[in-house]
C-alpha cells in the first residue's frame, strides 16, 4: 500500500513538473519553433567547461537559465553564441 501511494505522489509531481514545462513553452510561444532545450550537464559538456564555470557564468548574467522544476535548463540557440 505504501509503494502504491509513493507512486501515486510520485506521478503527480511528475505531472505538476510537465504541466510547468508545458506552460513555460506556451508562455515563450516556442512550441511551434524547434528549440533545443539542453540541462546544465550537457551545455557543460558541449562548452568544455565545469559545472561551477556554469554557476559562475549564471551568476555574471553571460548565461540566462530557466527554471524548471527544480532544474535549470538552457536553449540552445542562447548558449552557443558564447563559443
């Protein structure tokens, strides 16, 4: 019964987290558009440097994230420029 209602709990939020991603995308009118969202991990890996690199270029505004859930995402196209 416990590992039941974990899961019930556990699907919600996963539904509250998309129904936000949905909003978020309607809210930036980007569902039309292809855009390439990427998570901290990956545009690390893509620009060569560390996750902290990351915080710090958040934290001097070279890079916008957005939040989503309790995860930052970045897209893209607002990433690269930096190369």
């Amino acid at each position: 019964m416990k590992l039941i209602l974990r899961l019930v709990r556990t699907a919600i939020r996963s539904a509250g987290v998309l129904a936000e991603i949905l909003s978020l995308l309607r809210e930036r009118n980007v569902l039309s558009s292809k855009v390439v969202w990427l998570d901290s991990t990956e545009v690390a890996k893509r620009l060569n440097v560390t996750e902290r690199t990351l915080y710090t270029y958040k934290n001097q505004g070279l890079l916008k994230p957005h939040r989503i859930g309790k995860r930052d995402y970045y897209i893209e196209s607002e990433v690269f420029p930096l190369r």
